[in-house]
C-alpha cells in the first residue's frame, strides 16, 4: 500500500460540520465555547479560507454561512470535552 494521503473532498460553505472539524483539528482546546462565540468575523472568514481543502469564495460568504460555522465549532468542541 502507498503513503499517499487519503483523498479529502474539498469544502465548501455549506459544508458547516467539515469547516468546524477543521477549524477544531487546527485549535484544538484553545478555544473554548466562549471564545468560539466571541470571534470576529472578519477573523473567521481569513480562517476558513485557509483551510487546505476549503473552495468556497470570499464574496460566497455571509452572515449566516458564518453563524453556522461557529454554531458548529463549538458543538464539535462540546463533543470532545
């Protein structure tokens, strides 16, 4: 067998549970629920387009796109409490 990496789909900005699994897997513990809540936005957008995988556009982006995001990050943080 291989070393290759695993084929990841790409992700886009419906993809809210993949971004807040990345989003996670980059931070970890250093942002709990409240913190998770309290992130710009402007901050967040810069950090989900520079996921490795992630293909969505800046100007496909919005408020709600964004809420989602954070919804689920810290649902994801939650989980691995």
């Amino acid at each position: 067998m291989s070393n290759q990496k695993f084929f990841e789909p790409p992700i886009n900005w419906s993809d809210y549970e993949d971004i807040a699994l990345a989003l996670y897997e980059k931070f970890g513990d250093d942002f709990t629920e409240t913190r998770i809540y309290r992130i710009r936005f402007t901050e967040l957008l810069d950090w989900v387009l520079a996921l490795d995988n992630f293909e969505g556009k800046r100007e496909d982006s919005n408020e709600g796109h964004l809420e989602m995001i954070q919804s689920s990050w810290v649902y994801e943080w939650r989980d691995n409490q």
